[in-house]
C-alpha cells in the first residue's frame, strides 16, 4: 500500500489542481456540511523547490504547468452541468421518495459548450488522457434544450452517497438478525453489522452473490450485463454468537454424494420412494439411500431426521473424510510451519532479523490448533540464508542447536531429517537458544546478495521429505540477484508505464517461479511472504509462489523497527495463529443451467473445475464467475454448492460444504432489484486487475467502462419508466455502481500517479485479488470518520462522511481507513481542547506527524478514539498503521489520495464527473 | 674383506640401501643377461639415530642440468678450493664459507661416514601440519563409538600446533566449522553432485567475493588460509571443542530401506576434502583420513548400488568384465590422486568392513600419495586402535614417524640410467640426461613426488646399464647413484638427505663369478616380486604369473607365486589391493616375510627354532608361530592343545608347559608391538578353524592326494589340489632343461 516513505512528495501538478480546485470550488455556491465558507489555496506551501521527485517529471505536469485556468473558463466548466429542477432537496435522504420504485432518477441536463472551450480543455484535467478519444466531454447532438444561463452546477449533495446507502441499510437490515432459509434473498451489506441464521442457505459470510435474482437464460444475462458471480470465503471467521459449521461424520463409507455430479448430501436433495432414494437438486440424478443413511418421510416428504441432520437443514457445515479423500490414500500428517529468514545485511540492519527472532520464541505458542486446551500438533522449523541457507537441527535431545549451511543453492536440498522439524513443547530449549542466536551469529554479515527460488524450494524439499503439507513464512528483503534459480534482474521500467508493454511488468520476468509453484501445490506447500524491500524487489515475479499456493505477501517497504513494528508483528502474529486449512481442493458444483466458469483468488488450477489451494486460510477468499450453458427454471432456481476438501491443522482431512441457492427471474427488473453493488465492484476489480496482466492497461479501463454503461443502459431501457433522455436514471441497488466504479478506475493499478512504485502497484494487484467484499468495499471507498463531534459515552462508531475534501471541516479531526492504513486528518483550525484531548498538546503546530500511536491519555475522548481505532483494526485482516495528516502539511496529499470523491492528482475524475460521462456512455448506447 | 653379506649389512645400515647386485656389469649386454636388473631399495628416511642433521645448505654441482650434491666420492683439491663433481666431472670451486677447509678439515659431507647425510635449510616460514578427518557415519553403532573414540584419544597425539579438521559423510557430506562458539556449523553437500574445485571452493567461501564485473577469484593463500581456519584449527584451539563434536557425532539420520545398502557419498567427501586443502593449503603436509565402513554407494566414485541383492564386484566379475562401476570408480579416484599428489597431500584409507568397501577403486588414493592403508573387520578391535594410534607413534627424539610433501631426485653416474621406481610416489616428470627411456616401474623421469614418507617407506630403484659392450669401463671405475631427498619433516622443518653409493664395475664376461657372489638373493626377490606385482596390478593375472616364471627360477618363487600379491583366488579384490599396497612399501625384511612367512616351533625338544614353511613342519607337540606380516598365527598342536585343554599349565608340577605356552605369546607380543599397520592376531589349535590361515600358508607336500603315497605319520595333510613344492620343482628342473622355454 501506498505508506508515506515510498511516495515522497507529491508532483508539482498535484499542487495546482489542488489550488484549482479550491478556487473552483469557492466560486461555485455554498459549501456543503457547514464547511468553512472558502479555502485558502494551499498550494503555496509546496514550493517546487521541497518536491522530491526522483524520476522524470511526469508528463502531464508539463501541460498543467502553464498559469491557473482562469476563473472563467472554470465556471464555464463546472456550470456545463446543472442539475434539474426536480432534483431532490441537497439534504441527502431526499430521493428517498423514488423508493417506491426501487431507482433513483437523476436528471442531468448537458449543455453543448462553446466548442473551443471543450476542445482545448476537458471538464476534467487528465480526463483526456483515460478517454483520450473523446476530450469533447459535453455531447452536442443530445444537448435537448436551449442553455439557460450557466449559473448552477450539479450539486455533489444531489448525486447519490455511498454513506446515505450504507446508513439506510443500518437502519433497515441491522436490527434483526439475517435468515438464510429464504432463497434469493440480497443480504444486508457488508457495512451492516448483523447476525445471520442460518437456515439452508450458506451465511454471507462465507457467500455473497452479484445477483440474488439469476436471468433464466444466458440471453437475458448478455443483455443486462450484470456479472454472475459469488465471492466464496469458505474459512470465514464467524462472530461469537454465530455457531461454527458442525462436523458431520457419514462414517467408513464416506460422505454421501449424488452418484452422477458427485454433489454431496445437502437440503437441495429430494428424498422419494419413501426415503429410499434421493434425487440430487443439481443434476436431477436419482441415487440409492444407503442402509445406514436410511431414514422415513413425513407427510411433506421431509426426513423425519431433517432437523438433527446438519447436512439436510443448514448451508454450512463439515463432513470428516475418509481415506479415500487423502492424498496417496494415507492419513495425512499433521502439518509443518517453516520459518526461513533472510540475514543478509540490509534484513538485519533494519532491525527485522532481531524482531523475528525474539518475536517467535513467543509466538510459537499461539499456532493454530481446534481445541485451545491441546497442544498444536504442527511442528516447525528453521532456516536463515543470505546466499547461501543455513538449516537448523533443533532436536530436543541437543545442547545446542546446529547449523547446516547448503550452499549449492543450484541444486537445493534438505541437509538434515531429523531434527528439522520439532514439535515447540520437545524443543523448546533448543529452540530459544536458536532464537536468541541468530540475530547474534548474523549481526556482522556483510552480505548483501540473497537467493529467493532456493528458498521455497528449501521449504518445499523439507515438507516433501516430512511426507507432510505446510506453510512458509519467508522473511526477505531484497531483489534476489545471488547466482541460483530464479535469479531475477532488475527490470523497473517506469518508461513502459502507460504503454501496451506494461502489462510486461505484472508478469513473471521468470518462469521459474510458475513452475516451482505447480510443485508446492502438489505438495500442499503454502508460502507466505513479509517483504523488507528498500528498493525494487519484483513483487510480481516474487508474488508468484505466495499467490499461486494461498499464500498472502506482506509488504513493509523502508521497513524501521521504531515505526514499522508493532505493523508488522501484529500481521505476523495474525498469520500464524489464523485458523487455515492446507493441501485444499475447492469444487464448485452447480444445478444444471449455469456453470462456473472462471475464477479469482490465490489459488493454482490444472484443470478447468478444480481450485487447488495449497493452503487456505480464513481471510482467503475465491470469487467464482458463473456463466449459462442452458435454461434456468424459475420453479427451482440456481443451487450452488462450494465444496473445500482440506486438512485441518490438527491433520484431519475434512470437507467444508457451503450451500447456496438464488432465484432466477425471466424479468429483468427482478434481477436488478436484487443485485449486490458491492460484490459486483469486487468482481469488476478482480477481473480488471487480472486483465491488466494480458491486455493494454487502457482497454481494461475502457471495457470495464462500457460494461457498466451497459448494465446501466440496459435497465434504463428495459425497467425504467420512461424519462427524458437527459435523465439518468439509476436502479436502487446499483445506484453507486458509477461511484465504485470511479474508485477502482482510479485506484493505483489501473491509474498509477507518478509517485507509486511497480512494485507496489503489483502488491496491490495481488492482494485486490483475495479480498472479501467487505475489504474490496473499504479499499476502493475509504471509510472517513469525523471525530470532533465523537459521542464519548456511545458504543457507536460515527456516521462517517463522503470521500471528499468538501466534507471536511477545517476545525474537524478525521480517522480516514481502507483496510490497509489509518490516517487521522487534524484540521489547521481543530478546536485547541480537541487537540489537548487527543494529542496532550493544545498547539496544532506540536503535532507530532512521525507518530505512530496515539498517547495514551486519561481523558474520555483519547479513551474512545483509541478504542474505535482498535476496533477498526480488530475488523480488518491486516493491521493498518495509523499516520498522523496535519493539513497543509506535505503529507496531506497521501492523505487526499484516498479522497476517492474528489478528482486524483494523477488524473483520476471526480464522482461527479465521472457520473457525467457516465451519463453520456449510456446515453451512446440507448440511442 | 667382509664377506658380501657383512658388506650388504653395512650398507643397508648406513644407507638404507639394498642391490640387487653388488658388482655391476659394466654393458648393458651383460645386465640384460642377467635376468635381475641393477636396482635397489632404498628407504629415504631410514632412522639413523647417529646421523645428525647438518644446520646448513647442502653444496651442489654448478652444472645446469646436474645439480649433484657434494658427497664423499668427490675428489677434492683442498689446496684450489675446487672439487670435481663424480657425476658430470664439472669442476666446481667451494662457496666462500668452505674457505676453511683443508685434509685435516673437512666438512661432513666429504666424509665416507657421511654418504648418506641430512641438512636442514630454511625454506620459507615453516606451515603447520594438517589432519583432515573424513569419518563415515554409516556405521553400526558400536562401531561408530569406537571410532569416535579412537579420533578423540587421536587428538591428544596429534601436535598442538597442528590444524585439524572433520568432514563427516553419509548420505550428504558435512564439513564442520570449528571456530565457532554455541550454535555447531557444518557445510553441507549432497552426496549426488560432483563438483569442480572450483564450485566446492566458492560454496566454502574460499573465493574472494565477486567484485564487480568480475567473477570471484581464488584467494591469495594466505589469505585463504585465514578464510579456511573456520575448517581448520590449530589442535590447542579446538580440542575441546573438537572432542565435544566428535561425542556428539550421531549415525547418519536418513532412513535405510529393507534390502539396501546405506547411502555412502564417500566420492564427494574425498573431493570435498581433497578441494579445501588444494584451495587453501597447497604443497604444504596434510593427511586426509578417511574412515570408512563400507563402499561408496552413491555419486561419483561409487563402487557398488545401494541394493543388497546385487553384490560388490569379486574378481570373477572383473575378469567378466562385469564391474558396471570399476572403471568409472577408478578413475574417479584416480583424478583425485592426482590432485591431490600435485598439492603434496596424502591420503590414509582406514577401512573396516566385514565385506569390501571398495579399496580396489580407492587405493589409488594412497599408493599415489604415501598415505596408509588400513584394513580391518571393525573399528572396535584391537587391530584398527592400535594400528591408528600407531600412524601417531614417535620416535627416539620424540618426533612424529612422519614427513610429507617429499620430492626425490635420482643423479647417476654416465655409465647408468634410471629406468623407475615402485613404490608410494608419483613422477614429477622431470627429464634429465640420466633418464633412461626404458621404463620400469613409474619411469620417464628423475624425480618424484612422495606426498607421505615414514622411515620404513621404501622404495625399489631400476637402473638400466647404458655403457655399451665396446667401451669398456676402465679398470676399478665406480658406478654411482645420489638419491637427493627433500622433505617436510614432522617438526615443520624442510630438510634434504642425501646418500650417495657406489658399487665397482665389473666385466661379466671375466668377472662372472664375482658378480655371481655379489648377487643379493634377498633384495633381488623383493625387487623382482615388486615388479610383478607393479605388472599384476596393471595387466591380467596369469600373464604376470607367466612373466615371471619366465624370468626367474629361483626357490622363493614358489611362495611368490602363491601369496596373495600375484594369486587373487580367495582373496577379494580389496584384499589384494590392500596386500600390494603394503607390499610396495615396506622395507625388505618385510616384504620377504610377506613373500614367505616365516614359521617359528616351540616344543620341549629345544628351543624355538625356525622351521620349514611345510606342512611336514606341523606336529602334534609343538606350538607353531606363523608371520605372514598381515596375519600372526599362534598354532597349536593337537597333543599340546589337549594338555591345554586338560589345565596342566595351572598345575605347579607343569610349570614348564605353562612357560612353553607363554613363549609364542611373548615373541607375537613383540611383533605386534612394532609392526604397522597392525597384523590380526590368531591364536588357534589342531583342527581349530582358523587353522586354515596356517594350513593354506604352507607348502603342500602331504596332501589328501598323496597322503598315504608319501607313506609317513609325521606332518598334516594339507586339503588343496595346489602343487606341492616338490612338484613344482620337479616341473621347473624339466622346463629348465629342455629348449622349448
């Protein structure tokens, strides 16, 4: 993620689009929210000299260097968009009265300009570049009514807000508890904190689906464009007060299972004959009930066994599997954690050699196990490398641990059997010893070069020799240009940036890292990777194994013990103790009609159906597409059933079977009634982010644009009450889809500023690729808190407030999350009690910016803001370090980056705009 | 005058050296004649408690391509300060520091006494020793114990100053870091993967780290030397440290399947081992000992598969030419010698293993470097102990019986060439005028590498007469050899020993019964059976057997012919590489006991008496002491054995038979206690079954055959179909005399 060291100072331009705005801004009515009435331009305070700007100046800041547009030329712009006189009072819940029909019309006039005014400057500085073939934003031919005078613009207020959706949804969904036994039921969102019952269906948690309401026919699905997919999290962690899936056991024989598609038992089976028989809901395939599954019917057909039978009432729950669910048909061993540690000089200098080291004498007694009393089965292992690796013997029965150095890294091997892996308790002496030698044995290592491949392949040749499946954790911290497979050059180009051989650069400048993947697969060998990178390390190649074996990488970039610490052992000590599953195959079965068709995750596939996930664990989260390949029928809908086969960290082999059934609809209203914006942003992330390793970064932008339009097109023209054309018009479930939409177009990877790194955007790439809906949510649109009126006696978090710099008040102090950083913005005017409250100085000058922790004050409001940014970190999978954002200072423009309303320094649109040409898109297509 | 043999003694004494003739015949026409070349054995480092080593550079020849050593046959002008060199005749006048000499002063080395003398010369600063342990762990158990042992009461022996090391190897080899504290290292390699020097150096972090541009070069030596010291360090330094690793030393961890032999990566140790002193301690004195306890089973140099069923290569199999591994093995081994040779390192091979362990394809390894080898059955007898705390023995001045890195040069005079020389060395390769083209032995040259000497270390010189019928050597001429020895002794010290000998010409035409009476039976048996051996090992068996009996009727030829030096039946192809490697080096009383054993009697008749090596000789009331140098055998007979059965020796009444009992024991006991390597130790009865080592040593005149024909009660039938002596002389006596030979 973007942190404060890599991006240094913004660019020149930043500036002045800054400084524009705020003139354009103050020109254009009143400020919304009780902001102060005008902003100062703040661009005086980056003088150009301050920017740091290593490379090139980036091109567009050349263009944007000529003097500020003239205020003029701005107030033609913005007023080029006024917002009819049936649009709702700006005081948000307004168009709730289009509630009735599930859509909200927004009604944008668009005026022709003056043609020289379009041509030469866009509404958008930087939009000619995204949408470079049309910089005449306004569409002339359209233009409906003559101009009235060009005094409004469209109020921000006027356009749909992502909180006022997320805060409907609180009051209406929050309060009961959220049963799944209802098919095609839309969840409540994933701002929504609720409980979940589960009836039949699996819960959110663990499903969330783009449609609840499938078209029957692929016909119907081209037409409306909406993406059929679920985002399946088959680990997920369940709230206290939710029970865990239970544990069925089917005995010697196995699960039972439908004869023909495999499906095993769930509630979609029918039982006929009298219960002799069942007929699988998937394929229709009628199979024998055998003797010991044997049970009678009711008067409705029902087992009368239904309800004590987890496999025929819930949408979750386990099977224990048989031998014949294990690999080679042997019970599996209990699994290995491999702890491989880099020592060359820059890892020990910047402290991460020391912290490890002292850090897991303790956290070797947090691994992961299924009942808290016992003792965790999984063992573990140690090895350090630079060069060359260095393996530890830490039998029990030694005084001392022993070190094996192997330093054919060209041909790896594993020097020792026995002794390698220990299980903590027996080892525990030895193992400390180890711990507290280490940093010691290394602290003088002059050695800068390190090794990568013959890390992994360390790891990977010592789980296959233990005969075991297990996870990595390699701890490295530079490009590994040591002579050994998978030697990598540095190849940062931020020349290809922008062209057609960018997407060069999300590739694997090797294949030898694909390769060594499809081995640790096999193996059930899952790699987890903590970067300590002071320049570019290759992420995407390194990436490679991590993200092909359900690993997760972790990225501490200028990694300093003093600030980046407590980051980093909280991920750490998170990583180990998640509860996981290892050597997993993931199946997803479906009824007849559709068929998943692609998937996204970490994962490797060798065929087109099974998802192989080395190791699986409770943050991992695989989004599936699913695609027609016959009719649906409305009677019986679309079943989905995701099946996990893994070993659990005690070494049980288990499945993990999660139900879901949706509606499907012959109308298309009934399927945009019952979308999921946020899982649709999801899988448009996930599908763009991936596209961007094989097509120009470009046509990614410009198909996921068109898709959207199309979607948008096709309600408007098949469920929408007739309108003017100048209208636009939104269905309810999707009405943020353009906002969403904006914040992925301009996230990091797809619209990269000149200040963020290849290595970076590939980080980004890959972690996008996992998350949930809940963190793709907050990722693409950040959370910003407004602290300064903070009920100190409420348990509630306050209502949060737009991505905007609009909505934020001088005085006010804000908390701004995305899952991966917490930023507390303090206003140049934030009240001096506040101040005192919260830092223990009432100066706003005496701010420290370089804090990483809030002081722990004994006041009511330190108190519960602490507490609020506890539980917002309590909420996410990584732990987000908080930084302190004074206005006005330099670090305010990290700050505005993820402002995502606003338009992006480096080109992004604002909302408004966006929605503007959103508008034109559609408005292409329908004519 | 002495008698010849007087003459012999007195030179062997003084020189430590052995002719085969001691009149030679002055044409080469002539010596072709007399079968038996002019040769000699000579033992470099023969102990000579009365020779003290001078403290000065020895005086040479100023001639280029002569170079010869100041020496007693030199004649002498006191009075010009000019001697004329016996070799090339080069006048040469003395250094300025022999201004002082005159008849009445004369430096030591002009001195008869002094034809064989020893200098002691500052050669550089002087290096360390090196030990480098390479220990196969593996072993069963209790073998293993007894070695760690062994190594660990080695440590104490070994000088302080001397660096150590410990390469350990099973499946992967694990070269052991001394120099740290806490955590023990160890560099691993798999047992798989050759290697060059190179890469083995660049894994041990001997190079220089690449700089850039460039790829890493080796180090300087001394800097190297300063890298390698986490392999190797001073004994003082790492004794404890040492002897903590070594108890620690666990069997080799990886899992040995049903049906397979261990994973023995014994290959790449050696290279492992050979790789880090070439890297680091190039020509200076270092043994490699390797400790082994079966063949090398994996990677280059392996000798044989890791599965049981299929067996380790016999002798039937290589004549079958069914060895899959020999060859490459060989070679393999073979390279390494050589590497090893060049840098002046030698290799001891220990190896005790009740089946082969692959000497055959590794002896290379010390018969090119002067290294040891020892073979026993386990590392926990008595045998092995000894023999190993023996290769640390010391002699009368409390120094190491051992030098290394020694080079020796052969000069002689123009009438005489050297055609080569058997024995624990490689040729250096050095042309020179008295190199003759006609090779015997390891030939081509005049001087050779000796990585490892002790004072027994012996060597078989052969000579070639040039000198051609029609030029005679004028009356009284003297035919000379300089050997020229230079060496590191155990103290660091480099020395030089010279000896200079010189024996008469003589015509054979005129002088045949001279040089008939000067014929030394005993040196020339050795020298002959080591060229048959030096032939055995290179070229098929009863080839060699058939050279031989063309080139020699003499008597001893029969135990020649049957020891296990030229006879492979019912030895392994280990054992005879191990016999020949100990046959090509020990000294001639020795060799001649391993030629013909020699049988001692004690009985109640007299006292103990030599006795014919004939199976007439084994009788019911004596006790036979049989040495054939690798084994003892103590036989008693059967009445003798039934006493001792019955427990006279306890009755006081019989004390004598006590004493008769003890006496055998004691003699084995002083054999036992100077020999090396150590000779197994039997101690057996009439119809005992280890009896069989006496009975297949003796000549066979009874046999089941001819047991009732001979028609006598004396002796014990021998169960063999071999030849009796008696047959074999009567064969030969027809041979001799007819002309078809």
């Amino acid at each position: 993620m973007r942190g404060p060291p890599t991006s240094g100072a913004p660019p020149v331009s930043g500036a002045q689009s800054y400084s524009q705005f705020g003139q354009g801004e103050t020109q254009n009515g009143p400020p919304p929210m009780g902001a102060p009435p005008q902003r100062p331009p703040v661009s005086q305070t980056y003088t150009p000299g301050a920017v740091n700007l290593s490379g090139p100046q980036p091109p567009f800041s050349q263009q944007f260097g000529a003097p500020p547009v003239s205020m003029q030329q701005m107030t033609n712009q913005m007023a080029s968009m006024q917002v009819g006189s049936t649009a709702p009072s700006p005081a948000g819940p307004g168009y709730g009265k289009y509630l009735c029909f599930c859509e909200l019309i927004c009604l944008l006039y668009i005026f022709s300009l003056p043609g020289a005014f379009g041509q030469v400057r866009g509404p958008q500085p930087g939009y000619t570049g995204p949408y470079p073939g049309q910089p005449n934003y306004g569409a002339p031919p359209a233009a409906p009514a003559p101009a009235p005078p060009a005094t409004k613009r469209l109020d921000p207020d006027s356009v749909p807000s992502p909180i006022q959706v997320i805060e409907d949804d609180k009051a209406n969904k929050g309060s009961e508890p959220f049963t799944t036994g209802v098919r095609g039921q839309a969840p409540p969102l994933v701002t929504t904190k609720f409980q979940v019952k589960d009836q039949g269906n699996a819960s959110p948690r663990y499903i969330r689906c783009t449609a609840y309401n499938m078209p029957c026919n692929s016909d119907m699905a081209k037409q409306s464009q909406v993406p059929l997919a679920a985002v399946i999290k088959p680990l997920a962690p369940l709230p206290p007060d939710e029970t865990p899936p239970y544990l069925v056991d089917h005995g010697e024989s196995g699960p039972i299972r439908c004869n023909r598609c495999k499906a095993y038992m769930c509630p979609y089976m029918q039982f006929i004959e009298g219960g002799r028989r069942f007929q699988c809901g998937f394929c229709s395939c009628v199979t024998e009930v055998p003797p010991h599954y044997f049970q009678h019917l009711d008067h409705t057909g029902k087992r009368v066994d239904c309800y004590d039978r987890p496999e025929l009432s819930m949408g979750s729950y386990e099977f224990m599997a048989t031998v014949d669910y294990c690999k080679n048909n042997k019970i599996p061993q209990p699994p290995a954690f491999i702890f491989l540690i880099d020592v060359s000089y820059n890892a020990v200098k910047n402290g991460m050699v020391g912290i490890v080291c002292q850090e897991l004498k303790t956290l070797l007694d947090y691994l992961p196990r299924e009942n808290p009393d016992v003792e965790s089965n999984i063992r573990v292992g140690f090895v350090t490398y630079n060069k060359v690796l260095h393996f530890y013997n830490v039998k029990a029965s030694l005084a001392q641990p022993q070190m094996m150095v192997v330093s054919d890294v060209a041909d790896m091997f594993v020097p020792l059997l026995d002794g390698f892996l220990v299980n903590v308790s027996e080892s525990r002496v030895v193992i400390e010893s180890l711990l507290d030698q280490i940093p010691e044995m290394f602290a003088d290592t002059r050695e800068t070069e390190t090794v990568f491949g013959p890390v992994i392949q360390a790891g990977l040749e010592a789980l296959k020799a233990a005969d075991c499946a297990g996870k990595l954790f390699v701890f490295h911290s530079s490009l590994p240009i040591a002579e050994a497979p998978g030697k990598l050059k540095n190849r940062e180009d931020k020349k290809l940036v922008g062209t057609d051989k960018e997407k060069s650069l999300f590739q694997p400048q090797v294949s030898f890292y694909n390769t060594l993947a499809k081995e640790c697969v096999v193996q059930g060998c899952c790699v987890d990777l903590f970067l300590f990178p002071n320049q570019y390390v290759d992420v995407a190649t390194l990436g490679v194994v991590p993200t092909s074996t359900g690993g997760s990488i972790y990225k501490y970039t200028y990694f300093q013990a003093s600030s980046d610490q407590e980051r980093f052992l909280n991920d750490l000590r998170r990583d180990v103790q998640k509860p996981m599953g290892f050597d997993a195959v993931m199946r997803v079965r479906t009824s007849t009609g559709i068929r998943a068709t692609d998937f996204f995750g970490s994962f490797y596939m060798s065929n087109t159906t099974d998802v192989e996930l080395a190791g699986l664990d409770c943050d991992k989260t695989v989004t599936v597409e699913f695609r027609h390949d016959d009719k649906l029928s409305e009677e019986t809908g679309a079943l989905m059933q995701c099946a996990v086969l893994y070993t659990s960290c005690s070494g049980q082999r288990r499945l993990r079977i999660h139900n879901m059934a949706v509606n499907c609809c012959s109308q298309l209203a009934d399927l945009y009634r019952n979308c999921e914006t946020d899982t649709v942003i999801n899988f448009f992330a996930k599908y763009a982010y991936r596209s961007v390793l094989s097509s120009p970064i470009k046509n990614v932008r410009d198909s996921l644009v068109n898709q959207c339009a199309q979607i948008l097109a096709c309600y408007r023209k098949n469920c929408a009450s007739p309108s003017s054309a100048g209208q636009l018009i939104l269905p309810e479930c999707m009405k943020l889809l353009p906002v969403y939409l904006n914040c992925v177009l301009k996230s990091d990877v797809l619209q990269p500023g000149a200040d963020i790194s290849l290595d970076d955007r590939a980080y980004l790439r890959q972690l996008v690729s996992t998350m949930d809906v809940s963190e793709s949510h907050v990722f693409f649109y950040p959370r910003l808190l407004p602290l300064q009126k903070l009920d100190v006696e409420s348990i509630s978090v306050p209502v949060a407030v737009r991505d905007s710099e609009e909505r934020l008040s001088r005085g006010g102090v804000y908390l701004l999350e995305n899952g991966l950083n917490i930023f507390l913005w303090v206003g140049v005017n934030a009240q001096q009690e506040l101040l005192q409250n919260i830092f223990g100085t009432p100066a706003f000058g005496q701010i420290d910016p370089n804090m990483t922790s809030l002081p722990a004050l004994d006041n009511p409001f330190s108190k519960r803001l602490r507490e609020i940014i506890e539980s917002v970190r309590a909420q996410r999978s990584r732990y987000m370090k908080l930084m302190v954002v004074k206005q006005e200072d330099k670090l305010e423009l990290i700050f505005k980056h993820f402002l995502v309303e606003d338009k992006s320094n480096n080109g992004g649109a604002s909302y408004v705009d966006f929605l503007c040409h959103m508008h034109k898109e559609i408005r292409q297509l329908l004519s | 005058m002495a008698t010849y043999q007087e003459f012999i003694q007195q030179n062997e004494d003084r020189d430590g050296v052995r002719c085969s003739w001691n009149l030679w015949p002055s044409s080469r026409l002539e010596a072709t004649r007399l079968v038996v070349p002019v040769s000699c054995l000579y033992t470099p480092l023969k102990e000579r408690p009365d020779l003290p080593p001078v403290q000065y550079e020895p005086v040479l020849c100023s001639r280029a391509n002569c170079k010869a050593v100041l020496n007693p046959l030199c004649q002498v002008d006191f009075r010009a300060k000019i001697w004329a060199c016996n070799f090339c005749f080069q006048r040469n006048s003395f250094p300025p520091s022999y201004a002082g000499i005159s008849e009445v002063n004369q430096p030591a080395e002009l001195m008869p006494q002094f034809s064989t003398i020893e200098y002691i010369v500052q050669r550089g600063p002087p290096t360390p020793l090196i030990f480098l342990y390479v220990v196969d762990t593996c072993l069963e158990e209790e073998d293993l114990q007894a070695l760690k042992e062994s190594l660990q009461m080695s440590l104490s022996l070994l000088p302080p100053n001397a660096l150590v090391g410990l390469i350990t190897f099973g499946r992967m080899i694990q070269i052991h870091e001394l120099s740290c504290e806490g955590i023990a290292k160890s560099y691993v390699f798999r047992g798989t993967k050759e290697l060059t020097p190179k890469q083995i150096q660049e894994m041990l972090g001997l190079m220089k780290p690449a700089t850039s541009g460039q790829q890493g070069k080796p180090l300087a030596p001394h800097d190297a030397a300063a890298a390698s010291c986490i392999f190797l360090q001073p004994v003082q330094a790492v004794d404890m440290n040492l002897t903590d690793l070594l108890g620690e030393l666990q069997r080799d961890p990886w899992p040995v399947p049903q049906g397979k032999r261990p994973l023995r990566s014994t290959g790449i140790a050696l290279s492992i081992a050979i790789g880090l002193l070439e890297g680091t301690f190039p020509n200076t004195g270092a043994r490699v000992m390797l400790f082994t306890g079966g063949p090398p089973t994996q990677g280059p140099g392996m000798v044989v598969g890791d599965e049981l069923k299929t067996p380790i290569r016999s002798w039937h199999d290589i004549q079958k030419d069914n060895a899959r591994h020999l060859k490459k093995a060989t070679k393999y081994y073979e390279a390494l010698a050589n590497r090893a040779a060049v840098n002046g390192h030698s290799v001891d091979i220990y190896a005790c293993a009740l089946d082969q362990t692959g000497l055959l394809e590794m002896k290379c390894l010390s018969n090119l470097t002067g290294g040891h080898i020892v073979m026993g059955d386990s590392f926990n007898t008595s045998l092995f102990k000894q023999t190993f705390q023996r290769v640390f023995s010391k002699d009368y001045n409390g120094e190491f019986r051992m030098a290394f890195g020694g080079t020796l040069e052969v000069k002689t005079s123009r009438e005489l060439k050297i055609s080569g020389v058997i024995g624990p060395c490689v040729s250096l390769n050095t042309k020179g005028p008295c190199v003759s083209d006609n090779e015997m032995g390891v030939g081509g040259t005049c001087q050779w590498k000796i990585c490892s000497l002790t004072p027994a270390t012996t060597l078989a010189m052969y000579f070639e007469v040039v000198n051609q019928h029609n030029a005679p050597v004028p009356q009284g001429g003297r035919g000379a050899v300089q050997f020229v020895t230079q060496y590191q002794h155990s103290n660091t010290q480099r020395r030089i020993r010279v000896t200079t000998i010189a024996r008469n010409w003589a015509d054979a035409q005129s002088q045949i019964q001279h040089i008939e009476s000067s014929f030394d039976q005993e040196a020339s048996a050795v020298l002959m059976a080591r060229l048959g051996v030096f032939r055995a090992e290179s070229e098929e068996g009863p080839d060699v057997l058939r050279w031989l009996d063309r080139q020699l009727i003499r008597l001893f030829m029969f135990h020649l012919r049957r020891s296990p030096f030229l006879q492979v039946f019912n030895n392994s192809p280990d054992e005879s590489s191990y016999y020949r490697h100990h046959f090509v080096r020990q000294d001639l009383t020795q060799s001649l006991i391993m030629i013909q054993p020699i049988l001692y009697s004690y009985s109640f008749y007299g006292p103990p008496e030599p006795v014919l090596l004939d199976s007439s000789s084994i009788l019911p009331d004596r006790i036979l002491l049989m040495d054939t140098f690798f084994q003892l055998v103590i036989y008693h007979g059967e009445t003798i054995a039934q006493w001792r059965k019955a427990g006279y020796q306890e009755m006081a009444e019989y004390e004598n038979f006590k004493q008769l009992l003890q006496a055998p024991l004691d003699d084995a006991q002083e054999i036992l206690q100077t020999r090396f390597p150590m000779p197994r130790y039997i101690d057996t009865e009439h119809g005992g079954s280890q009896a069989r080592f006496l009975l297949s040593k003796v000549n066979p005149s009874q046999t089941h055959n001819n047991l009732y024909a001979w028609g006598q009660e004396s002796g014990a039938p021998i169960l063999t179909d071999d030849v009796s002596l008696q047959v074999f002389m009567d064969h030969l006596k027809k041979l001799a005399v007819s002309s078809a030979a």
